[in-house]
C-alpha cells in the first residue's frame, strides 16, 4: 500500500504561495514604479514641422506629470516609415513611444506596398492628443462664400487647379471634397506646403487645403481667402472661419492628426498610465490655448480603445480617397 506524504506536499504548496506572494507585489511594484527613466518620443518627421512642434510643446509638461524627462528624437524618412519601423521594433516597456500622425498610421498603408510594419497590429494605441482640420484656402480671384465658390467649379469643370504637398492629407482630403461636392479640378503638385500657398498667392492654382498656419497671415493680408475649416466644429484660433457643413451642408472631417503609441504587448497598466498623463496634460488651459493658436485641436479625453477605433477608421477613410485620387502604392 502507498503512503501518500501530506505533509510535503503541503509544505510544496506552501512554498509555491509564498513565492506567489512575493512575486505579484513586486510585478505590481515594477509597474506603479513605471516611469523610472527617461521617455524617449521619436518624432517621424524632421524639426520645426506641425508634428515636432506639437510633440515639442507637449513634452516639457509631460515629463513634468510622469516625473521624469521626455526625450524627443527626430528620425525621419520615407513619409515615417522609417521611425515607425523603428518603434515597432523597440522594447515594449512604455520607454520608446511614437508620436504618429495620419500619414504613419493610415495613409501608408496605401501609399506602400511592402510596408515594414502594420499601423494596427505593431502598436498599442496610447492617446489621440489632437487634430489638425484642413482649411479651404482660395486666392483671391475665387469667391469668398463657400457655395459661390462650389458653384463656381462646378460651372466650369477642369477649368481650375488646386496645389498639394505630394501624397498627403492636403492632397487626398481635396480629392474627397471634389468628389463630396461634385466638382473637378486638376492638381498641380508641389514639393511642400509653402511653395503651394505661394502658387495660390501668384495665381498658378486656384485653391487649396492646409492647415491654418498654412495661410492664416495671408488671408489676414487679404491675399487668400479662407472658405471653410474641414471640420465639425471651428477653430478656436479662427472663429470667422466657418465650418464646411456650416456653409455648404457637406459634412467632412479631414486633416491631419497625431497619436502617442507604444509597440505592441505594452502592458496595459504602463499604457494606462500615460494615456492619464497625456490627458492631465492636454486639460491645461494654458497648452490648450497655445495649440490652438497653431490649428490644432487638443484631444484631451481619449482612451486606448478609442484611439484604436479612430485610426480604424481613418484608415477606411484614406483608403476611399486613394481610390478615388487613382494614385498607386509604390
């Protein structure tokens, strides 16, 4: 007959929910603890841009709020493949973050074919911090009234241009406005934004969409006009400019935007943790007013899962306007 030895199996047991004991206070510990170090954002795009200035203004008070420094890193390349990648790839403990934005997370997608990391899959969503609305911009030989201005185009079709920055929001957002408004109009492409506000200033196009401090001064000078903000509600910095579904009735959300996110498996507790932080910080009256003078439109009560379900849907989105633009991924 086989004698069962209780007392060391007991012993085993309680040995294994002492270990158990100590291991989960000390894994709660280690993330209570979290941040210990230095953050570092990498930014996708070089300095001095709306994505960097922004991740900028942000970081000085969000190291402030985590209680330790935020480094912010510029490593462009490819349209943000190459900091996406980057990120993708880089330890998920909540110490290398991206601050992403439409092009990195949904419009390269279909901008590439053999894209080097998925938007979705590779990230954990942290925080949707803010938008940045298209503005209608027209010279001023085109109506200032919205639907003059549609009017307009749709009396004589092809017989005006619009100026874009490559393939980008300001091009794909006015290729779903023509097709919103049942309009056309040929597109003059540029290398960047500003020499497409000067070919509207010295009349080679007739209009464009960009972001307010794109040609806020020059309206202000009387040199363009602004017809509509691309958005559902207008702009603090701008509150004479009216919404698009405000003087048309087309509703049409596009511009850009920007997201803080975290390579895939952070764990969720680190991720919670600074989405509360990026909110606490977007709360702030003073950082509020100092994004809006730029356009921008802080978000400052986003979750993960919210996050998650916005770029869901712009990547829908985007992918409408690629197909309607005819561009092909390269």
């Amino acid at each position: 007959m086989r004698v069962v030895d209780f007392s060391s199996s007991h012993r085993l047991l309680a040995f294994f929910l002492a270990a158990l004991a100590w291991v989960t206070p000390a894994l709660s510990w280690a993330q209570n603890a979290f941040p210990n170090r230095p953050i570092t954002v990498v930014i996708p795009f070089g300095p001095g841009g709306e994505t960097d200035i922004f991740a900028r203004s942000l970081s000085a008070e969000l190291g402030e709020v985590l209680g330790q420094p935020i480094v912010v890193v510029n490593k462009p390349g490819a349209t943000g493949v190459v900091a996406s990648a980057f990120v993708a790839r880089s330890n998920p403990d909540g110490y290398t973050l991206i601050f992403g934005t439409a092009a990195t997370h949904a419009l390269n997608l279909s901008t590439f074919k053999n894209l080097p990391y998925d938007p979705q899959k590779d990230f954990e969503p942290v925080a949707f911090v803010g938008s940045v609305p298209l503005v209608l911009f027209a010279n001023t030989s085109m109506p200032a009234n919205a639907r003059d201005f549609i009017a307009r185009l749709k009396a004589s079709p092809d017989k005006y241009f619009y100026g874009s920055a490559g393939i980008s929001t300001s091009y794909l957002g006015i290729e779903l406005f023509k097709n919103m408004a049942g309009v056309s109009a040929g597109n003059v492409p540029y290398k960047g934004t500003g020499e497409a506000v000067q070919g509207l200033v010295g009349g080679q196009v007739q209009f464009i969409g960009g972001s307010l401090g794109a040609g806020q001064a020059l309206a202000n000078a009387g040199k363009l006009r602004a017809i509509a903000v691309m958005s559902n509600k207008r702009l603090t910095a701008a509150p004479e400019i009216p919404t698009l579904v405000e003087a048309t009735s087309l509703s049409l959300e596009v511009g850009t935007w920007n997201v803080v996110m975290a390579p895939a498996k952070t764990p969720k507790p680190i991720v919670d943790r600074l989405n509360a932080a990026l909110n606490e910080v977007l709360r702030r009256p003073a950082v509020v007013d100092r994004l809006s003078q730029s356009g921008i439109s802080a978000v400052a009560d986003s979750t993960p899962a919210s996050t998650a379900q916005m770029i869901s849907s712009e990547i829908v989105k985007w992918r409408t306007a690629f197909k309607l633009s005819g561009v092909q991924p390269e």
